[in-house]
C-alpha cells in the first residue's frame, strides 16, 4: 500500500499500436522525463491527432498494475491510456475501458480514486462536493500512509518526541485497529477493499455533508459511505473483479461460519508484504478426515489466482474460498463495456437508509426518490440533484428543472446544480475557475484558459466562429477538439464542412466518414457524407448514405430531394419520383420549393 502512488523513476521506452481504434501510443524520454505520446496516421499519411502529456505519477505498485497519470497546470490528474501490467513478466495494453475501437476523452482521477490509491492530498476549497471538479493542490502525498489505518497521528508523533513521555501514554495518542470490535477492523480494510463492482450501479455512495477524505479508522464505515450490489439472483454477483477482496472473502463458508471472527489480518499482516501461510487455515482445518492431497499449499488450491474481468490483464488472488474452484481461471478475457442500469439492492449496511436506497436506484425509478424525498424533506441539496438528473434521464425535464432549483435554494453555488440550469447569466456570476460552468454558459474561450484540453468547448468554439465566417481560425479549433478527443463525432463532422467548403472534397470525405462510423445513428452526419461522395462522383456509396439517412428519419426532406436528383441523373425517374413525393412535405419552404420543381420537370419529360 505504502508503493501503491509515486513520481516515477526509469520507465521502458515503447512504441506500441492499438489496433481497434487504428492509434499509436509510445513512452518516450527527454533529459530524464518520461511522457506519454499518441498520434494516428492521418488522411494524407502524416501523423495526425498528436498529443503528448508528461509521466508526472504513477497509481499502482506494479505487483499487477501500473497506470500513468498526468498533472495539468491547474492541478487536475488525467489517467494516461497506455498502462503496465505485470502478467507474462510485463506487458503494455490499454487502461480499462480504452480498449475499444474509438480514442476516449481524458479520464481525471476522481478523488474516489485517489481515496483507495493514496494517502489524504490537499484540494482547494469549494471542491470537496458532488459535482465538483477534481482538483490537487500543494505536494500529493506519496503512498497510503499510517493514518489510513491509524487515524491522525500529530499528537502520537509529539509524545513521542517529548522526553519522559510513558510509552503508555504514547500509545494511547494513536488508535490501534487491533483494539477495535472484528467489525470495526474489517471496516478499516473495507473502505478500500471492499467494491462490489467497478461499474456505476452505483457500487456505492459517499454519504452527502461528507468530504472526499473525512473517514476516519474506528468509526462506523456506515456514518461515511453506503454500499450497493446486484438483486439477488444475479449472475453478476459471481464476477470476479479487481477490487473484490473483501466482496469475495465475505461469500466464502470460513467467513460466514468464524461468526464475525475472521478478519482480514487473520492471514494479512498490514505492515508487510502478503505472504502465503497455510498454517492459518490449520488453525480451523487442523485434520482432515482423509489425506486429500500430498500437496501442502491450501492456497494455490481453495484461493487460486485468476484473471479479473473489469481488468482483464490482471491476474490477482481471489478471496473467495472454495472446495473446487472453476477450472480455466487464467483464460484471456474480452473488455467488459456493457452498462448496467436495473435495479440495486443495500449490501452493506442491510438494510440500509431508505433514501439512499432510492438514491441509489432513482435512474430507474425516480418517481420513488421523488416521493420519499416528500416524505423526509431533506435539507441536504444532493437528493435534489440526483432527482433532477434522474428525471433528466427518464426524459421528464420539467420535473428535472423544479428539482434543480429546490437544490440551488439550499446551496446557491452547487457545481452539480449549476451545471443543469438553462440561466447562463446566472452561471457566469458563479462559474469561478470551473471551466465546464463557463463552458455550459456558452463562454468557450474562458472555459478553454481553464482546460486547454476540453474538446467539446473547441468544437462549439469553432462553431461560432465559422458562423462568423472565421473558418480558418474555425478550422484551427476543429483540430484542437481531435487533438484531445480524436473521435469526437461532432469535430470530425465540423472540419468535414470546412475542408468541403474550401473544395477539398476527398479530406472532407475522409472526416465525415469517421463522423458516421462513431455515430451511425445520426442522419445529418449520413446525409453530409452522402453529400460529399456525391460531389466527389461517387453515386453508389452517395445513395447508400441517403438511404442510411432515410432509415433513421424516414421525413428527412433532404435527403429524399438529394436521392432523388441522383436517381433522375441515372434515368430512374419512378425512384425518384417517389423519394420527390416525400421531399414535398418537408417543413422547409426552399426543400418544398426545389422538390416541386424537380416533380414539375420529370413529368414534363
């Protein structure tokens, strides 16, 4: 634990090449630092999208896991793409969840991951609540440290520098886990090694007035944190993930039998580096009724090591203690990418409190965290912004609106509520140093001082200014949003009509086709790429994307005009007077217009 945060020393200089996404990462090195590079092979053969961010930390010890991370200038840490995992002597592959056929956008380090990965960093005022960005100031601390376990230790520390002091005395100053109840002691491990699952179920849920780091070692892990699992019945409750050591133990018959008993320093011993010692398990296992194996390793046997399936480069010891494990436990495993948005169940506290548990299930059902918030009337404001994003996602923005507000009453400056409300003006009185509020308040170049990497802020920023007729400077921006987030549907699409625009068709072709391969669900990214195979004398591939079009939003008034006058070009007249028909409904005077026209002509002809 004390290895699991740390500046970076010699790191193995690589280049490696994603193939799902058909991109190229390399840790390269300059005068003793390391960075992390990505680029692409662009439309004319050159490198394209290149970024390169420097190795500021490390997360993990690299017992399994070594994942990189960036720190900006204003203090936020990014999750670097490429990671090392130990299996088959070290091996580079993607961070979990970058393994897929598109770039994902930078990944900051929430401070939910900073609390099990590191000891207690300092973070500026006014970003200690839900919604808040994630941001490090002053020196971060390297490694979990005493009082993770320990508590505060200034005045253990003082006696113990202070001459005469008993060593009784100096003990008391600090808490020792040892003297706790088992169920305090498991709590101590448990508020890291304790995940039911890596996807947001929610798993669980910091309790709201609680800052990111206020636990304390010896209180009830309930007063800080509540956790969430799968209904009963689940085949999910059998995955084996990277952060399931507690999750698994706490299935396992020894546990549940040791009646409260076994802990996890009954085999751990939280000041070294574990150790395998079968002469625990003879502590209950003294004789057996028959001799059912020569071999004396209990562990190897009941608690196999296995590859994990959220991490899936990964092999790690699973805690769930069996007479036969599954066989096969080592077999290379797909990424995971599946969501999970059905119902959860209080695993820990059970039952749990009735208004976290709607909390926890109002994506679903907001209608019961609405009613059980009428029933409480909670004076915390995160209850009403969890009710408003759930309306929001159920598609009831009405409701969405009202909740937002009852949660800016109780706390006027709340990112998550500020974040959701339509009053720009209000925004830019509160936005501060947040870039996504000037962001959401339309101020693209501010929110961009702020985070020169917010892609989406380039886009909309390039948008204005090529309705300015500014389309170079428009231009520019487009290609700093892919810069940052190479697959953003919307930037590929906009440099598409730039590069169209100034009559570079090909390149133009080559940006919208990727708009449609990330977005195959949007008509207008089909209709300008079929616009474009059009102009570039292509009328197959350009009808194939019309009709691509049409599939999505068959009273697309554009695109049947547009199919038709190819199909009239080709000599097919019915075809086309059939897609003409439609184009005459359009809402669009000028679609209706040129629609008429062209049924005029094929029937004059």
């Amino acid at each position: 634990m004390a290895r699991s945060f740390y500046k970076p020393g010699p790191i193995e200089t690589i280049r490696f090449h994603h193939r799902p996404s058909d991109t190229w990462y390399a840790v390269v090195e300059r005068a003793g630092h390391y960075y992390q590079r990505r680029w692409r092979i662009g439309y004319s053969g050159r490198e394209t999208v290149v970024q390169e961010q420097s190795i500021d930390y490390v997360m993990g010890s690299g017992n399994h896991v070594r994942t990189y991370l960036h720190l900006t200038e204003r203090g936020k840490l990014v999750e670097l793409p490429l990671a090392w995992y130990a299996e088959n002597g070290g091996t580079w592959a993607m961070n979990p969840g970058h393994d897929r056929d598109y770039v994902l956008p930078p990944r900051a380090i929430a401070y939910e991951c900073m609390f099990c990965h590191n000891s207690y960093p300092s973070i500026p005022a006014g970003h200690d609540t839900p919604g808040s960005e994630p941001i490090y100031k002053d020196v971060l601390p390297e490694g979990i440290g005493c009082r993770r376990c320990h508590g505060p230790g200034d005045n253990h520390e003082r006696l113990a520098q202070t001459a005469g002091a008993k060593v009784e005395d100096v003990r008391k100053a600090i808490l020792n886990p040892a003297h706790l109840s088992k169920d305090r002691q498991m709590e101590v491990c448990m508020q890291c090694h304790l995940e039911t699952t890596s996807l947001p179920l929610p798993h669980s849920i910091v309790k709201y007035g609680r800052e990111p780091f206020s636990y304390q070692p010896g209180e009830p892990l309930s007063d800080f944190m509540l956790f969430y699992d799968y209904p009963a019945g689940s085949p999910r409750r059998d995955d084996f993930e990277i952060a399931h050591s507690a999750y698994r133990l706490r299935k396992s018959r020894c546990f549940l039998e040791s009646k409260g008993a076994m802990t996890c320093t009954t085999c751990h011993d939280p000041h070294d580096v574990p150790r395998t010692d079968n002469g625990v398990c003879s502590q209950c296992h003294a004789s057996l009724p028959v001799q059912h194996t020569k071999a004396t390793d209990c562990i190897s046997c009941h608690m196999p090591k296995r590859r994990t399936q959220d991490v899936v480069h990964a092999v790690m010891t699973d805690h769930y203690i069996q007479r036969r494990p599954p066989a096969n436990l080592l077999a290379p495993l797909k990424e995971r990418l599946e969501t999970y948005n059905g119902k959860v169940v209080p695993y820990y506290p059970v039952p749990g409190d009735p208004l976290y548990n709607a909390v926890a299930n109002a994506k679903t059902q907001p209608a019961v965290l609405a009613a059980e918030i009428a029933k409480q009337q909670p004076s915390r404001p995160e209850f009403y912004v969890e009710l408003g994003e759930a309306w929001l996602a159920t598609g009831n923005p009405r409701n969405a609106t009202a909740a937002f507000e009852q949660a800016l009453k109780r706390k006027p400056l709340m990112p998550a509520a500020l974040l959701n409300t339509a009053a720009s003006e209000l925004l830019k009185q509160n936005a501060g140093d947040d870039p996504l509020l000037w962001y959401q308040a339309g101020e693209f170049e501010k929110a961009l001082a702020l985070d020169p990497d917010l892609a989406v802020a380039h886009n909309e920023w390039g948008e204005q200014l090529a309705g300015a007729g500014q389309m170079q400077r428009a231009e520019e921006e487009f290609r700093a949003a892919l810069r940052s987030e190479p697959d953003l549907p919307a930037a590929q699409s906009n440099l598409g009509h730039v590069l169209a625009e100034r009559g570079d068709l090909p390149q133009a072709a080559w940006y919208f086709e990727r708009a449609v391969r990330r977005s195959p669900k949007d008509a207008d990214a089909h209709l300008n790429y079929a616009a474009t195979l059009r102009g570039l004398n292509r009328p197959a591939e350009a009808l194939r994307e019309f009709d691509a079009a049409l599939k999505i939003r068959p009273n697309f008034g554009l695109a049947h005009l547009n199919a038709a006058e190819i199909l009239m070009s080709q000599g097919n007249a019915a075809a086309a007077h059939v897609h003409l028909l439609q184009a005459v409904k359009d809402p669009d005077p000028e679609i209706r217009q040129r629609a008429t026209q062209r049924l005029n002509e094929s029937r004059t002809k």
